[in-house]
C-alpha cells in the first residue's frame, strides 16, 4: 500500500520528477504556494491518494462484513441499497443547487444522509417480530435497489446541463477530494471499520449457522445489526465522497479469503490493506491514462472486477 501511495505522486496529468517529489515530502504542507510542485503534491495528489485509500479499505471491509453476515459470497457493500440512496442525494443536491453548500459540502451531506437512509430502509422493511431474515434482507435490498435507481433515472431525465456532472459522480471519482473530505469521511468511516473489527471474533462463530452461534453464546441478531449498521455506515461513508464505485466490495474479500483465510480478524486486516490499495492504483490510472481528461475510477475497477467474478464463477461451477 507504502509503495501504491508512493507511486501515485508521480504520476498524473502532470507527472512529477523523482527528486522534486522527495524534497516537497520533506519540507511537508508549509511548502504550498511557494513552490510548484509541493503545491500539486500536498494541495491535490497527497489528499486524493489518501482518500482513496481510506475508501478502499472502508468498501473492502464492509464487503467483508456483508459477505459474512449473509453467509453470501456474492454479497457486496451495494446490497443495502446504499448507492441508489447515495446516488438520489447527491442528484438532488446538484439539481437544485445545494452541491456547493455547508463549504463545498452539499453533496457529499446529501448523499451520506439519502445513502444512510436506503440502508435503514431495507434494515426495517426486512425485520419481523425483532429478527432480521437473510433471505429477506437481500430480497428488500434488491427491490428497494431498483426502486432507487428507477427515481435516478428520472432525475438524470430531468438533468438538462447538469448530466454529465451527476453522470461522472455516479461513476466514481477522487478528482475532487481534499483535506475537509479526507477529515469527515475517515471519521465517520473510521467508526465503521473499528466497528466492524470489534465484531469479527463473533462473526467467526456466526460463521456457523445462527443456532449453532446462539448455543455458544453469540446474540446473534444484536450481531447482525451491529455488522450491518457498521458496514453500511463505512460504505455510506465511501460513497458519499467518492460516488459510486463497484467491485471493490465483491472481489477483494474473496482474494483475502484466499490469501489469509476465513479468520475475520484477520480478513478484516488484510482485505483493507488490498482494498486501498486496488483504490490507489486504480486512481493513479484513472488520472494518468488519458491526460487531461481524466477516467471515472469505477469504471476501471469495473474492467477489472468483472472478469475477475466471471473466472470466480467459472471455477466454482
């Protein structure tokens, strides 16, 4: 991840000498404004490569969570109806003209707090007498998913010259990060994934089946909120500064499985660690490939992604 982030600096619209580079990390954030490229470096690249490693790790481990939780291995961060709600907030805020608002804020509020909601949504509509079904949990995710995204639909109809702006959100990007977002989201994500960990040991033990846990001890329901109030909290985190991005959820919990194992303590660890790394370069790539012009990175992660899950399947079948 080190050396992710380290090449990142490099490379851009603007790529960066090697010695530049290491003299601007050494005299810190004081050298911005005096000199060109500690400006790009601690102003732009240093924030963007730090948000998206932190979005990376906060998807991989809610992917984890959920994949735990459901006892589903196709089970992604997404299934909560967290990125049709996301997606709402941040059109609406763009719409009608609040994106700017709160310093620069406006969207990212929006689509935390309609993202956070979707997630409550499906939470409630899928409880019964104080349980939650799997089952119906996916079934409440998937209608109240396409719900979502039928009202986006409408809303990019209603668009007119704001398309391509709530387009290239939905798609994914870090072009806009700063400090302010790296703060906020790493906070309220933070909670997230420390939550997350805190519930790996019983998660372990979930693993089991819900009675076998229940007989050892485990309250498993307080378990599966808890697991989905966490997970949707860090994605709802992800998302709302970065839009929507794919794959990163599914995948990466799955190369971690195989790599450390089914151990979420430590699955938890190294699925991050993947996570914000596959963020990074996918960054980097997203900005360095095309100059000026500049990639959504879901749309990358998905290029990847994608065959990755269809040899996944295939090997299964």
């Amino acid at each position: 991840t080190l050396l992710a982030a380290g090449c990142s600096t490099l490379f851009g619209a603007q790529p960066l000498p090697v010695v530049d580079v290491w003299n601007a990390l050494l005299e810190g954030p004081r050298a911005i404004g005096g000199d060109s490229t500690a400006t790009i470096l601690w102003g732009i690249r240093v924030p963007r490569i730090l948000l998206a490693g932190a979005c990376g790790w906060m998807l991989a481990s809610a992917g984890v969570g959920f994949q735990g939780i459901l006892r589903n291995p196709l089970a992604d961060p997404y299934i909560t109806g967290i990125a049709g709600g996301a997606a709402i907030g941040a059109a609406c805020a763009v719409l009608f003209g609040f994106a700017g608002a709160f310093g620069g804020f406006g969207a990212s509020a929006a689509a935390f707090a309609c993202s956070f909601g979707g997630a409550l949504l499906v939470y409630w509509t899928s409880r019964r007498a104080g349980r939650t079904s799997v089952g119906s949990f996916l079934l409440a995710g998937v209608a109240i998913g396409s719900v979502l995204w039928a009202v986006i639909t409408l809303l990019l109809i209603l668009a007119g010259q704001s398309f391509e702006r709530i387009l290239f959100w939905l798609l994914g990007s870090f072009s806009l990060a700063t400090w302010g977002k790296l703060a906020v989201a790493g906070i309220v994500g933070g909670v997230g994934v420390l939550g997350l960990w805190v519930l790996a040991k019983a998660l372990n033990v979930y693993s089991l089946g819900e009675e076998s846990a229940a007989h050892l001890g485990v309250e498993v329901e307080r378990v599966k909120g808890g697991v989905l109030l966490f997970g949707s909290l860090a994605t709802a985190a992800a998302v709302s500064v970065a839009g929507v991005i794919g794959f990163v959820g599914l995948i990466v919990p799955h190369i971690g499985r195989r790599l450390v194992g089914p151990d979420h303590r430590t699955l938890y660890l190294a699925s991050g660690l993947m996570g914000a790394t596959l963020l990074i370069l996918a960054d980097t790539l997203a900005r360095s490939l095309l100059p000026p012009r500049e990639i959504p990175v879901g749309v990358l992660t998905a290029l990847i992604g994608a065959p990755f899950l269809v040899g996944l399947l295939r090997s299964r079948i």
